[in-house]
C-alpha cells in the first residue's frame, strides 16, 4: 500500500439514485490506494452505509444542501467521515444515533450486536422495513470504531475509525 | 421444463427459476434499494407460498451478487423466520471464498433449524 496519506472527498445530493456512482467512485479511490479487493469492498460498505443515513436522515431544505463524504486512508488506518445538514426534526434520529453507537459499544464483540439486531429484526412486522443494521454492520463486517458529532446545531458527522 | 422470470430493480436483478423439483431465486449485481422490501419481500414471499403447495424446496442464490446494502437483508431475514416458524424448506446459498458474503451470510444460521428444514450454506 502507498506509504502517503491519501484523502478523497465526495459531495452527494440528497438522491437515493446516486448511490450506485458514489459506491464506485468510492471504491476505485480505496483500489488506488493499493486495498486489495477484500478490504476495498469492507471500507467501500462502511462509507455507503454512512452516506446512506446522511441522505436518508438529513435535512436538505436549504439549495444546494448536500452530503460530504471523506475517506482519508494512511498506514494506520481508515478514516471515513460523513457530513450532513440537519433540522428540527432531526433530533429523533440525533438521539436514536447516540443509543444505537452507545449500545454497540457495550458487546465485547460486535458479532453479537449484529446477532441480536438480526433476531430484532425477525420478530417485527412484515411492514416495518427500517433494519437498523447499517450502524451495527459497520462495526461487525467493517471492524470500524463509530463515532459523531453535531456543529453549531446544523449539521450532523458520523466517523468510521478502522485499524489497517 | 424449467421457467425463468426475472425481476430488475435499479442495480439489482433476482431471477426465479421453477425446474419443477426445486424453486431457485438468485441474486445478481448490486442493492443499493431504499425500501428492499418493497421489492424482495413479494418475491421470496410469492417463492416460497409455491413450493409450500408443490412440496419443493427453495434455494436462494446470493453467489452471484456484488454489493448489497444492510436493508437488503431485512426481507431475507423476515422470509427465514416465516419459513422457520410455519413451513417450508430454504436454503440460503452464499459465496464462501467472497469475504463480505462469508460474514454477513455465515451469521444468519441462526435461522438453521436442526433438522436442515431452513439451513444456511457458504458454497465455493
């Protein structure tokens, strides 16, 4: 792998459309940076999960509102990052994030977290189509540390800290 | 005689293939979907309610598919405990020698049941 720090920024509009181009285009960056295709396809997930949420639960009232997606790889990890304004009605999901992370922090492994979602899962009704997995998959599948912050009230970042 | 539909959704195709003893849905490609369930749930659903009344057993095929996001999972998840707490005989098949698939397919044996009515296999 390129011995350098190397970093790759994507602005994303809030269309659910563009998440085919965002998982290449995130994928070619990792690949050229020497990832071999195991660990290019475990980050690229990692990556498409968060922006996935960033579309899904921000707030994008204000033109040209969009998501920011960083990807910064260096010898001793991966560091992905995504931006996204939020609202009002943010908030919901603001504190249904901070239980989601502060739970997956409490399994030793976070095998079990997946496993236990997954049986969550099974017990809800065919209609509830929310799977809440993508947090816990990124921490299981992507080995990733999650954490977030909120600035100024207005916007929304949530890391993905993996170890290479 | 065997007949093949299939189904395309964005980046995603499931094809259903009847050959009159088995019923195979496999997947190609990659799911990006909002809503998957809207899209995979009716199919697995439909699949399975035939080879209930045929007497098949229904193998699903992910070996062939590239990307999913976690949602995609959700309707694979809710087929499983439909079949495991009624009737029905799965097979979930995934691509044992592809890292991702191993780890994300591997964990639903907890849907197995012990007499390999729905069971989970990572194939080369």
């Amino acid at each position: 792998m390129d011995s350098r720090s190397r970093e790759f920024e994507l602005r994303v509009a809030s269309d659910w459309g563009k998440m085919g181009s965002v998982n290449e285009a995130i994928l070619a960056f990792l690949e050229s940076c020497g990832l071999a295709g195991e660990l290019a396809d475990r980050y690229t997930m990692v990556a498409c999960e968060l922006t996935e949420n960033g579309i899904k639960y921000g707030n994008f009232e204000k033109t040209g509102a969009s998501v920011s997606v960083k990807v910064k790889v260096d010898r001793r990890g991966i560091f992905v990052e995504v931006t996204n304004p939020i609202g009002a009605g943010t908030h919901d999901y603001l504190r249904e994030l901070d239980r989601t992370i502060q739970w997956v922090r409490g399994f030793q492994d976070p095998f079990e977290a997946y496993i236990e979602r997954m049986q969550a899962i099974s017990r809800e009704s065919i209609e509830v189509d929310r799977s809440g997995l993508g947090l816990v998959r990124i921490t299981y599948e992507g080995r990733a540390a999650l954490d977030f912050y909120v600035e100024d009230d207005s916007t929304l970042s949530v890391s993905a800290v993996s170890e290479l | 005689m065997e007949s093949i539909q299939s189904f395309v959704n964005d980046r995603l195709k499931i094809e259903y293939a009847d050959d009159g003893q088995a019923c195979t849905v496999r997947f190609f490609g990659k799911s990006f979907l909002k809503d998957p369930g809207e899209f995979v749930f009716p199919i697995l659903s439909k699949v399975l309610q035939d080879a209930i009344e045929g007497k098949k057993r229904v193998f699903i095929d992910f070996r062939e598919l590239a990307y999913m996001n976690s949602s995609t999972i959700t309707p694979v998840i809710k087929i499983l405990e439909r079949a495991r707490m009624g009737a029905g005989e799965i097979t979930v098949q995934y691509k044992h020698s592809l890292k991702w698939q191993d780890i994300s397919f591997s964990a639903l044996i907890i849907f197995q049941t012990p007499d390999r009515r729905i069971e989970i296999v990572g194939m080369e």
